[in-house]
C-alpha cells in the first residue's frame, strides 16, 4: 500500500515551487481565488496506494461541497506526478472565508480528511489560514498535540504515521 517511487527532497521543494508558480498564474489569468488540493504524505514515496485513494477522495468531497454550497468551479486540473497527486480549481466565490471554512470542514469530518491539505488562495494569493477562518490548527494525526508541534519535534516515528495513514485507508475502504 506504500510502495510507489521514491522522491527526493529537491524533487519535493521544486514541486511545491511549480505549484506556487502555477497558483500565481491561474490567479492572474482568471481573477478567481482558488482551491488547491494535495496530500499529506509522510516519507519519501509520495505517490502510492495510501494517498491515491485519498486523493480521489478528498477532490470527490470537494467538489462535492462546492456543488452544495452553490459555488462554481470555473477552471480546475489534476495533476498526477512521482511527487504526489494535486488538484487546483479556481472558484466563483467572493467571500474566501466562507470557502475556508466549506474546506476545513471537509479536513475535520472526511474519515480521511486528515490526510487532506487544502489550501485557499485568495486574488492576492495571500493563503488563507484556519484561525483566520475561525478554526483551531491542525492536530496530530496520531495524538492531540498540534500537528505542527509534532512534526517539528519529531514526536512520533516515520513508521507509526505510516501505519496510522494506511489504518485510515483501510478502514475507509472497509465502510465503503
């Protein structure tokens, strides 16, 4: 559930580059905020069983919420590199607040929504935070320390986040 290739941190930070790069251009050609999708995936393969099924799932609830919501999807792309699986829609929605919101909701009540990393990014592509929404930060995805606190310290090991996200998948695929 884990194997797929294997990426390297150069490969990562470039990634995430062309991605800001992507961002700024989608916000310049259409004028839309925009909803940007990946997933969280510790270690170095980004792209497998575990984050394939997340994906798939978290831009199914997205859209999903969107349509619920009554807020268009203009423009969007998926796109399916060695550095893992990202989505980008650009939405007809004045208040991004409100789609912050819509997205941290999908993060804290999908069964996999932990998995998910979705970011808001304004006409001013100054992202959107969850406090700013009116949310607290992320927790853990193992204890209730926030995630951040975690990730820095290393609390918990590779192989315990590994095992907790492909617990989170199965159990996700057994209710569905």
């Amino acid at each position: 559930m884990y194997q797929g290739p294997v990426v390297t941190l150069e490969q990562v930070l470039e990634c995430r580059e062309s991605r800001a790069y992507k961002q700024r251009e989608w916000v310049k050609a259409h004028s839309l905020p925009l909803v940007s999708f990946t997933i969280n995936m510790m270690g170095a393969i980004k792209k497998n069983q575990i984050s394939a099924i997340a994906f798939s799932a978290g831009v199914d609830a997205i859209c999903a919420s969107l349509a619920q919501n009554e807020i268009k999807i203009c423009y969007q792309e998926r796109c399916d590199a060695d550095t893992g699986y990202e989505f980008l829609a650009a939405v007809e929605e004045p208040d991004i607040f409100r789609v912050k919101r819509i997205m941290v909701d999908i993060e804290e009540a999908h069964p996999l929504g932990r998995l998910f990393d979705i970011d808001i990014i304004p006409v001013d592509l100054t992202p959107i935070s969850r406090q700013q929404a009116g949310h607290a930060p992320r927790r853990c995805l193992l204890c209730q320390s926030e995630a951040k606190v975690c990730a820095r310290s290393r609390v918990h090991s590779q192989s315990e986040l590994i095992q907790h996200m492909m617990e989170l998948v199965y159990d996700y695929q057994s209710s569905n």
